[in-house]
C-alpha cells in the first residue's frame, strides 16, 4: 500500500511540474527557442566526465550516460532498479520505453533512486 501511495505521490508531482512547464508565461513564443535548445547539455560544464546519469538493472550490470541532453528521452535494453542522477536537472524515469505515458518518478539533481519492486525501462533529464 504504500509503494502505491508513493508512487501516485510521484506522479501527481510529475504531472504538475509538465503542467507548470506548459502554462509558463511565454511558452507558445519560446517554442522554437526550445527545439533549439533541445540538444542542451543537462549539466554546467560537459566533457568533464562528471555529470552523467547511471543506472542498474537487476543483474547488477550498469549503464552510464556522460552529459545527457535536455527533453532528449532514453532508453535501457534491461530494467533499471536502482540510479544516481549526477546532472544539474531533473530527471523523469518511466516504467516503459521511448518515455512513453506518464512518467512514474523523478529523481532531482544529485539523488540516488533504489526500488526493487518498479523497473524503468527510460528517463529523460528535463529542464
């Protein structure tokens, strides 16, 4: 019961951080701006080997991604259980690939993640 309630908790979070996202004043008329930016490093100073997201996956075998780009979602070949977010963003996981639905959690800048019990299968750092 209450992994249920903490997840609900999540995605209610979520949903009102896509929904403020959406509804930002100037949102229509920075739209291209923001396709631009799409590709928008999630972290201060890229290259440096420092900012990545990592995750684990039930066998223990882990993936890293160094400098992850902003909106840009992706995906893992096994289920992650457990990660650390080492960007400067917020990072939304979802339960399926392709960030498909809703997002299910998030994990803020320099936080670490561990639930056996909910795999995802794709995340994607947003601004």
């Amino acid at each position: 019961m209450r992994y249920r309630r903490t997840a609900l908790n999540l995605a209610a979070g979520c949903a009102l951080i896509l929904a403020a996202a959406g509804t930002a004043p100037g949102a229509v008329s920075a739209e291209p701006r923001a396709r631009a930016q799409a590709l928008e490093p999630a972290c201060d100073s890229p290259g440096t080997g420092q900012c990545y997201f990592e995750w684990f996956d039930r066998s223990g075998n882990r993936t890293v991604e160094l400098d992850p780009e902003i909106d840009v979602c992706y995906n893992s070949a096994a289920s992650a259980i457990r990660g650390t977010n080492r960007t400067n963003r917020v990072v939304l996981l979802w339960p399926r690939a392709n960030c498909r639905d809703s997002a299910t959690a998030l994990v803020a800048s320099g936080r670490s993640w561990n639930d056996p019990t909910q795999p995802y299968f794709s995340y994607k750092p947003v601004r």
